[in-house]
C-alpha cells in the first residue's frame, strides 16, 4: 500500500461512515435559517460560490462545514455564528464541564422542542407573525398565542 492510500485509509478510520450529531444539528439549523430567510438553496450556494448540491450536503450533515465557511453563512442568513449550535441535543455529546454542571433546563419547554422548530408549520407561522408591520398588531398576536397557550 503506498502513503497515499494509507493516509486516505487513515482518514477513513478518524471519522465514521454516518456524520457527526453536531454537523447534523448545524446542518439542521441552516436548512431552518434558510427557509426562514426564504432563500432556495440555488440562491444561498450561489452567494457563497457553492452548488445547490454542496449546501444539500452541509444541511444533511454530510459535508462538515469550516469555521471560515460557518462564519460567511452566518454574515448571509444575518446571524450569529453561535446561532447554528443553540438547542443542540445533549445525547451523543461529551459530558458537561465545570461551567455547565448544575445549569437547570429551561422551564416550559415542549420535550420535543427541536423537532418541532423544524416542521413547515412553525416556519411559516414565524414568517407570518414577522410580516406583521405594526408592531402592536404584533403584540396583541404573540400575547393571544400566549393566552391560548395558557389555557387547560
């Protein structure tokens, strides 16, 4: 075997054949952000000099993204990089460290909370709640949702 084709093999045995949770969850919240912004995937690859086809693969988590990159998708979809690793699942993580031991969940959150920031249905809602211009009209909403919410 040359040092071309052990080095590949190498590679090969560093990362396994499905991708990493994390590149999956980051994936996962630029599929959200870009469907939130409404931008297609054509678009988004385009203003990054990508094919529709590598940003397919950065949502699916197959492709990992670098910092470089993660940063210029955070510039476009006009948010913090800390954006793409909020909510992330804790299962297949490493332990907490010191600074995070003894921090509470939050309080009320539906169980489910990360599957449901990524149905259809909770996007166009927030699309539709943020086309309301007036902002008043906009907290008579979100405080009618809240009230219903309320309810049992």
């Amino acid at each position: 075997m040359n040092a071309s084709a052990a080095n590949k093999n190498k590679k090969t045995e560093l990362r396994s054949e499905n991708p990493d949770p994390v590149d999956i969850h980051v994936g996962a919240r630029l599929r959200m952000r870009r469907n939130l912004v409404g931008l297609s995937q054509e678009q988004l690859g385009k203003a990054l000099g990508l094919t529709f086809q590598q940003i397919q693969k950065y949502e699916r988590g197959i492709n990992r993204m670098g910092s470089s990159r993660l940063f210029q998708m955070a510039q476009i979809l006009s948010v913090p990089v800390a954006y793409f690793f909020d909510d992330i699942p804790r299962e297949g993580l490493p332990q907490p460290g010191f600074a995070e031991e003894g921090q509470a969940d939050l309080e009320n959150a539906p169980a489910s909370g990360y599957d449901v920031m990524h149905r259809r249905e909770t996007l166009e809602l927030v699309r539709a709640y943020y086309r309301i211009t007036d902002d008043k009209q906009r907290r008579k909403v979100y405080e009618l949702i809240k009230s219903m919410a309320d309810e049992k």
